[in-house]
C-alpha cells in the first residue's frame, strides 16, 4: 500500500496566466474606460467651442464674427464698438450681397440687419433667400424694427416691387413677428410709432432678459422715447413695451427658434438697452 498523497502522483504546478489577478483586471478595466474618456473630452471640447458651457482651461472664447447690413443709429455702432470682446462687426450695405450671398454670410457666425435709420428698407430676393438658408442652416440672425420690409426691384421709380412688403415676403417664415393691416391699409411694419414706455421682462427663463425685470430699472428715471411697430409675434415673446401713459402693449424682444438656426426682432434701437444687447450677444455665441 502506498500513502494516498503518493498514489496520486506528484502536484501539478500552478501557472499566473496573462490577465489573471488584479493587476489583469485593472488593465481591462482601463481599456474600457479609455474610449469612454475620449469620448467625454471630445463632447467637452465642442460643448465649449460652440458656447454651451466654459471650460476656463481651453481659455476664453474669441469674439464672434458679425455681418451688419444696413445703416444702424451711431449710439447703435457705439456700442458694437464698446463689445468688442464679445463680437466683431463689419458693416455692409444690402446691395453688396446681391452677388453670392450665400458664400458672403457663410463667413460670419452673426448676421444683424438694421436700415433703421435709412431711407431704403429694401433687399433683394437674392440676399432675402440666403439670409433664410443661412438660418436654417445654423446661422444666428438678428432683425432690427421695420428693416427688410420691401424686396428691391421695380419699375415705378421706387427701387423696389411695390407689390411686396413685409418679412415673409422677403425671408420666408424665419422672422418670429408679422406684418398686418394697418389704418388706412398702411402695413403695420411701415408705420412708426412713437411711444414713451419702458421694457418689461416676459419670459423669465430666458438669458436675455437675465437679472433685467424692467427697463429703465429704476422709477426715478423717464420712460424711454421709443420708436417701434405694432407688429404680430409669431415666436416666443421674450419682452414687451407698455406705454407709460395710455398702458397699450407692443412686442419688444421676440425670437424664432428653428432646429439649429436663431432668429430675434428687436422692436426697437437696440443702443437703449446696453445691457439686454450684452445678454443678446452671450445668447447668441
């Protein structure tokens, strides 16, 4: 008889394989995970590259680059000047982008159209169709009172079709106010009115009108002079106008949100309001 350890034969070696024990399951773990964390720097970096959170390592965002077309108000151009930080604006008028429109927009992250102050409200059906493509396309446009109302063209002397006027006949659908009937059929988008009335936040979660509930803030200060339209909105609301002595309402700030594009009215010269500019400006980038 031999012992039973004996009868068995001698003990197999033990062999570590590749992988096994804890230094094999940490490096299968970090190979999961390496993907996983390539994946969150990539979102991290285009979060931060097209403005939806900031991340202070990868530094400050430059300033966007802007189109104005038309002829805005010098307190307007002042204060493009002082935002020079957040956005810089070249200025052109419409006529200029008669000729490859669509290729001319394509280089700015911000168009701005304001012929408030010209005697010529008028763009071409060219430019009218790029400014629309150029927002649903993604682009970020900003609408200033009664500019682009008429398409330019004719042949009454007017330089332009008499037979249009109002933004959906120039840019389609993408502006979020309308054009009605006015007295006397005078379209609402040409007539001026005249208003002593301060700004009042109407959507209180949108950044435009952050930590600004009314303006002028203060009751020590006068009511704006204002010159403004008695448009229809067609998007969202984002504040209003209330005359200081007969309390009637006007449309203030109103935006139109396409699924990537953006498009704002301001109802008003804008230069008013340096604050809710500021905020339009961080809105837009």
């Amino acid at each position: 008889m031999y012992p039973e350890d004996q009868a068995q034969g001698p003990a197999e070696p033990s062999y570590d394989y590749p992988g096994s024990g804890l230094k094999g399951k940490i490096t299968r773990n970090l190979e999961g995970l390496i993907p996983l964390i390539l994946l969150i720097i990539i979102a991290a970096f285009l979060a931060h590259r097209f403005g939806f959170v900031q991340l202070p390592f990868l530094g400050a965002r430059p300033p966007m680059q802007a189109l104005l077309v038309g002829e805005p108000s010098l307190d307007f151009l002042s204060m493009l000047d002082q935002d020079r930080e957040l956005v810089y604006v070249r200025i052109r008028d419409a006529a200029a982008l008669d000729i490859a429109p669509s290729e001319q927009l394509a280089q700015y992250d911000l168009l701005i159209l304001d012929q408030s102050h010209s005697s010529n409200k008028a763009v071409s059906r060219q430019f009218g169709e790029a400014v629309e493509n150029y927002v649903r396309t993604g682009g970020k446009f900003i609408l200033i009172a009664d500019s682009g109302i008429y398409r330019s063209g004719g042949i009454f002397g007017t330089g332009r079709a008499v037979d249009v006027i109002g933004w959906q006949a120039t840019f389609g659908d993408i502006v979020p106010v309308e054009c009605d009937r006015g007295l006397g059929e005078v379209p609402t988008c040409a007539q001026a009115i005249t208003v002593q009335g301060r700004i009042y936040r109407q959507d209180f979660d949108h950044p435009i009108m952050e930590g600004i509930e009314v303006s002028p803030a203060h009751p020590a200060i006068p009511p704006y002079n204002l010159i403004t339209f008695r448009v229809k909105p067609t998007g969202n609301q984002i504040a209003f106008i209330r005359h200081a002595v007969t309390t009637s309402f006007f449309p203030a700030i109103v935006e139109k949100r396409l699924i990537i594009g953006k498009s704002i009215y301001f109802n008003y010269d804008p230069a008013l309001t340096p604050g809710i500019w500021q905020n339009t400006l961080e809105y837009m980038r």
